[in-house]
C-alpha cells in the first residue's frame, strides 16, 4: 500500500509521499513515489503515484523518455502548454498502460494492474494546479472546496488535514500537519512506512524550495510523532467527562420471579 498527499495552498505546493511497497508481509521493499522533472524559470511538475508498482514504473520510465526523445515532444511533460495537457499526457498514458497489462494477463479492466496519480505543477504566466488522476485516464483538479488529494492508504490521515488545513497556512504549518498526518496513517498501517519524500514548490518558483527525504532517524519526524500523540492523550483526559447515572428499575418492567 502507499500514502501520498498534494496539497495547494496560497504560496503554492506542498507534497508528501512513502515509499513503501509490499506483496505480503515477507515482501517489503522501499521504491520512489515521487518524481519531479523542471525547466528553471519555466515550469516545474511532480507527480506521486500509488498501486501496482510495475504499472507505476513503467508510466515514470515512458514519461523520462519522452521528455529525452525530440519526436516524442508532442507528448512530452516539458512541451505541453498548460497543467491540464500534462495531466491528460499522464492519464491517457496511465490508461494504456494498464489496458496494455491486463489484456496480455487475460484480464478486463484495470484489476490488479491499477494505479492512480497525483499530478501537480506550475508552467510560467499560469496559476499552481494540482489534479489526481484515475485508473481510466480521467481526472480532477483541487479547488477551494477540494484543496488537497490523497492516493493509497487515505482514511488515517483525513479527518487530521480536513481539520487542520488552511489556504493561507504557511509551508511550515503545511508540513507539519502532513507529518502529523503521516504518523497517524503509519501508526494504524504497516504498509505505509518511512522514509518519507518531501517537496515544496513555491508559486512563480520553478525550482524546488525544498526538497528531502524523512527517516526514522529523523529528530523533528521523531518529536512531532511523540508530541502528537501526548497531545491527544491531554485532549482526551481535557474533555468533559461522561456521568453513569445508577438506573432503578421501571415499574412497569417485567420482573423475574423468585424462586426458593
């Protein structure tokens, strides 16, 4: 299973992925989620992705090529003109990869070769855009109403960003609450695990603000998952407390019969 989380925010993008991959509990491996391709001064994009993982690999390993390849540029992340052709480059990829995968396996839809994607990115003169795309080539895109998307392992983590995001937060908040976010899901799934990738793109900034990887050794990773969890336990003993009243017995109540 995987966890990836885009968020938009005023200032501009903030992502998060792990990048763990699993086919049974004796089978962990790590593998890169995230990937990023940049023109400085340009345009930036990154995509995250999650499900099977040699549909994956082989939607980044075509999308690197064409990007390479001068007669593939009709169909190159770096040629298109706005966010929403490269989000359609993705999909339409990502939908023939999977239909090419289930028809040699003999199946019909997208079954166990499925995968979605997170597609987000800035091209100069236009506004950030964050969009997820689905296993049939069709997407979305964030909006106010919808400001950040999740991919792979999502329940965990949701009400934590539903309640604590804010458009106008900082990068550092942001971060904080995807880490927080994060912990939670890796707490209640072994299938999501550390380390993490993290990205931020400032808006009308073509190269990353800031850019690393997350371990367990992480000081900061360490403090918020021990002072998140305190803080629940104080939130919880802070709350009202809930009263057991004795109830007596109704008089219109059956009763059972004594016997001697």
């Amino acid at each position: 299973m995987t966890y990836c989380v885009g968020m938009i925010l005023e200032r501009g993008l903030v992502m998060m992925s792990d990048t763990r991959t699993n086919s049974g509990v004796d089978n962990i491996s790590v593998f890169r989620k995230m990937f990023q391709w940049s023109i400085p001064d340009e345009r930036i994009i990154t995509i995250m992705t999650a499900g099977n993982l040699a549909t994956t690999q082989a939607v980044v390993s075509q999308l690197e090529e064409r990007n390479k390849a001068p007669s593939e540029r009709q169909n190159s992340l770096l040629e298109a003109e706005t966010m929403f052709q490269v989000a359609t480059i993705v999909g339409d990829l990502l939908r023939d990869v999977i239909a090419l995968r289930a028809s040699d396996n003999g199946h019909s839809g997208s079954g166990p070769f499925g995968a979605s994607i997170i597609v987000s990115g800035q091209i100069k003169g236009m506004e950030p855009r964050l969009f997820l795309v689905y296993p049939e080539g069709n997407f979305i895109e964030a909006s106010f109403d919808t400001p950040f998307f999740q991919i792979g392992e999502t329940k965990y983590g949701r009400p934590i960003l539903i309640r604590g995001y804010d458009r106008e937060m900082s990068f550092e908040d942001a971060i904080k609450l995807l880490m927080v976010s994060f912990d939670s899901t890796l707490k209640a799934n072994l299938s999501v695990g550390l380390p993490l990738d993290l990205l931020v793109v400032e808006r009308d900034q073509f190269v990353p603000l800031h850019e690393r990887r997350i371990d367990a050794t992480d000081p900061y990773f360490q403090a918020i998952s021990t002072g998140w969890g305190e803080a629940l336990k104080q939130a919880f003993l802070a709350l009202p407390n809930y009263h057991i009243e004795p109830q007596q017995p109704a008089d219109d109540m059956p009763r059972v019969a004594e016997t001697a």
